[in-house]
C-alpha cells in the first residue's frame, strides 16, 4: 500500500529526527529547474499568483534565493518532520516510534508544487510553491503539466502489482496523478461531522483526519484495506453503507 498527502503552507525546518537517516528528494534536478525561475520572480508577481499579503511575499522572496538543491542539516529538515499544517498535526510525527516511522518511510509519499513527490526522509528548505497556482515556465503552462507523467511514472515504479494507493491528498494536489496511466487502484477518503443531525464535511477536520489515518495506518502496520477500514481515532468510524469499493468514508 501506498500513501499520499498533499504538503503543507506551513514549514518548520527546525524539527528534525534521529529515525531518520536524511535523504535527496528524488526529483531535485526538477526542482532545481523549478527553483531557477521562481528565483527571477518579484515579490509583487509572488503575491499576486498566490494571492498572499506584500508581507508574505517578502517572506518567500527572501526564501527563493536563499534556497539550494543540497542544502545542511541546519537549513533543512526530512519532509515529514518540516511540514507543520493541520495534516501534519493529525499525523503528529514526532510522537510515532521508529517501527511507524520506518512504515511511514516504505509507504508514504507526499505531492509539492516545487519537489515533485516525497519521501518522509527526503531533505526540504522552507518554500512555498502550491500545484494548482499558474505558475508557467519554459513550455510547460503549469506545474501539472510539468509533474503529471513524472510523478505518475514514479508512483508505478514504486509500487507493486495489486499493491493500493490511499489518496489522502487535496483534490489541488490529487490531480497531478494520471489515474489512467496509473496501474493501481486508488483509494478515495471523505470525512463527516454529524451536527444538528446531519452530515457536514468541515475542511479544517478533514485535513485533521487525514494525518489521522496516516497515522493510524503507521501504527497498526495495515497492510490491507480491510486494516484501513479499521481507523477509529478521534471518534471516525467507518461508514460502510456509504462508502464503496474505491471510497473510503467516515463520520463521526
């Protein structure tokens, strides 16, 4: 099995591991590529494609030229331990002993906008650089065309016949994968609250609760989506008259 998450707005180079032993994101001569014309960008033009206060746009100015391909453990930290936003808080790294962490390692993946597809242990700077903002360079229109046929390929090199993907990721980040080319059966999650007697999907308990399965997944070792079907944290329980064979929901 295999799992993917969208990253996260929010970064923390300063939280590091020792489970961890640091490893080069596997498509860091793209990101390179990427990087070189984000570098030339104004902070006005950043503002503007990302629609983010002047403020912000100085902030990630300033991080543009100070990144680097191979940057030190000081300017870095393993993308499961960088990002910080509510994903990632569901997910709680941190606090997962070295057997999830190691689990998390074999099967867990996360988009971005500027890396392509990573692994927990893969080196990241800070950066701010969303998929689904038209961001064109070269020939390529937007980072989807540019990522699409790359991190597709590399999900079916990855992965193992019969093996699944649980899609865990925004539908902004989801996108970038080719669900035609790809040779395996993805997996769709949705997350309800029961308030005032219905059902209502809240954004920020979304995101929560799928960290929450990630977690949940490193924890008990699933291996299958029977295990999958199992995630009870935080109050979830599966909905099986609502969920099907290729949707996963649950409510709480």
């Amino acid at each position: 099995m295999k799992i993917i998450t969208s990253p996260a707005k929010l970064m923390n180079v300063e939280n590091s591991t020792d489970l961890l032993k640091s490893t080069t994101p596997k498509f860091i001569e793209e990101a390179v590529l990427i990087h070189a014309h984000l570098k030339q960008k104004s902070p006005k033009y950043l503002s503007e494609l990302m629609e983010i206060s002047p403020k912000l746009a100085d902030e990630n100015w300033e991080r543009n030229q100070n990144w680097k391909a191979k940057p030190t453990a000081k300017e870095s930290s393993p993308a499961m331990f960088a990002f910080t936003g509510e994903v990632y808080r569901g997910l709680d790294a941190k606090t997962l002993d070295k057997s999830a962490v190691d689990y998390l390692q074999k099967n867990y993946r996360m988009l971005s906008g500027l890396y392509g597809l990573l692994k927990p242990s893969d080196k990241v700077m800070l950066y701010r650089l969303e998929m689904g903002r038209p961001f064109s360079f070269d020939s390529y229109k937007n980072l989807y065309e540019f990522w699409r046929e790359k991190i597709t390929e590399q999900l079916n090199a990855e992965m193992k016949k019969g093996e699944l993907l649980l899609h865990l990721a925004s539908n902004e980040y989801g996108k970038v994968i080719d669900r035609k080319k790809l040779n395996h059966t993805v997996i769709d999650f949705e997350f309800y609250e029961l308030r005032d007697g219905k059902l209502k999907t809240i954004v920020v308990y979304t995101k929560h609760a799928r960290g929450l399965v990630v977690r949940f997944c490193a924890e008990t070792n699933a291996q299958t989506l029977n295990d999958v079907k199992a995630f009870n944290y935080e109050g979830y329980l599966i909905d099986e008259d609502k969920s099907t064979d290729t949707k996963l929901v649950f409510t709480r």
